[in-house]
C-alpha cells in the first residue's frame, strides 16, 4: 500500500460515515482535535485489511498525527474520526498524548493554539 492509497484509496468513496461508525456519534473516549496520536504495539502486530479505515489511521499513525489532521487527510467528518480514533484508543493500538494540564502555562496554551492554527493552514 502506497502512502497516497493511505491517504485516498482508488476509486470514490461511497461510503456514508453513518455506516463507518455503525451509527454512532460519540467516541468511547474523550479525544479533542489536537490531541496527538501514537502507534502503540498491538497495532504494529495487527495485520490491517486492505482499504480498511481502521487500517489507514494506523499507517497514518506511523508519525504522530493529531485527530485533526487524520480527520483531514482521510476526507472524513470529524466526529467521524473521532469515533474511529475513538474505537482504536480502546483497543489498545493508539494511545493519545496530553498536549495540555490543568497546570499548563498561558506560554504552552498559546503555543498550541499557534501549532494548531499552523498546521490547519499547512492541510
């Protein structure tokens, strides 16, 4: 599988997101649009179906990616991704990186929000 075949398989996408998330709106675990994903383990153990979405954030996942930008590159609704992400942080093979605390500083606030806003102008 070719990184632009992770990205956008050949062929339309037909698919409707209702039936990507099997109907379901919200994510089995909280996941805000920054948050940063990492591959754990089993996820690199797992063989992933070809074309499957689960699969594609996982190889997106080689690099760390946030919700955002895996809502972007795989054209999908955010609350869609979400609920995937969502399906995949419970199982085990993602792990999300806390990019704030209830202690973070106003410099780290602001910092986020400036990579947040860069990297939603780099897509």
């Amino acid at each position: 599988m070719t990184p632009e075949d992770i990205i956008e398989p050949k062929g339309p996408n037909l698919v409707r997101p209702y039936f990507l998330t099997a109907g379901r709106t919200q994510a089995a675990v909280e996941l805000p649009i920054e948050a940063t994903l990492v591959l754990q383990p089993s996820a690199r153990e797992r063989t992933w179906p070809a074309g499957d979405m689960a699969g594609r954030i996982i190889a997106l996942c080689a690099e760390p990616q946030s919700v955002a930008e895996i809502s972007a590159k795989l054209s999908v609704p955010l609350g869609v991704a979400r609920v995937l992400i969502g399906d995949l942080v419970a199982a085990g093979h993602l792990r999300t990186q806390a990019t704030l605390t209830e202690n973070s500083s106003t410099d780290e606030r602001r910092d986020l929000i400036e990579r947040t806003l860069s990297g939603l102008r780099a897509l």
